[in-house]
C-alpha cells in the first residue's frame, strides 16, 4: 500500500537581491510511498563507502522522481544515497540515509 507520503526537496531557481547575492529557494513535491527495509547487502556496500542507508522507500511512478537529493519522511530529513531503477518496471526505490546536523 502506498499510503505513507514523503517531500521531495529540491533546488528552484536561483534569485539575485540587490546586491548580486544569489539565493537558492528549495522546491517541496509530495509523492506517494512504500516504505521498505535496507538489505543486508545495500547496507554493507555502503558501509564501505562510510554511508549508512537507514530506509529504502519505493515510488510507483518514476516521472515523480526528478534528481532530488533530500527528502522529508515522517518528519525526518534524509539524504538519497542511491537510485535503483530496477526496482520495478514503472517504479524505481530511493535509498536514503538520516541527516545528520554538523553544528
């Protein structure tokens, strides 16, 4: 079931205040997802690359799905570590890691 939602967050366009600085506002998407455990395999490769996968969730519809390297899930903040497009046909699985706040 597809009943859990997550946030995309992404980068939008770049705007210049009056003095040339440049600001970045974040774009937020919901999409619809199912939540899933890390493989015992997923976790170990990438703990060899000092990343630690915490939750994988999975997204039906691949066009929902445009680059974004944050997200919000059940108001927790992640990283996307990686992409499994293979995951199913129309599908693809998000494997993602907690944020971590240095300071």
């Amino acid at each position: 079931m597809y009943d859990s939602v997550a946030i995309l967050i992404g980068n939008g366009a770049a705007t210049y205040d009056r003095y040339g600085n440049e600001t970045i506002a974040e774009t937020e998407t919901e999409v619809y997802v199912q939540p899933r455990g890390v493989y015992q395999a997923e976790f170990y490769n990438a703990a060899q690359l000092g990343l630690k996968p915490s939750v994988t969730l999975h997204l039906t519809n691949r066009e929902d799905y445009a680059g974004q390297k944050r997200l919000r899930f059940e108001n927790v903040e992640y990283n996307v570590i990686r992409v499994d497009w293979t995951a199913q046909r129309d599908g693809l699985n998000l494997i993602c890691e907690e944020r971590v706040n240095n300071g």
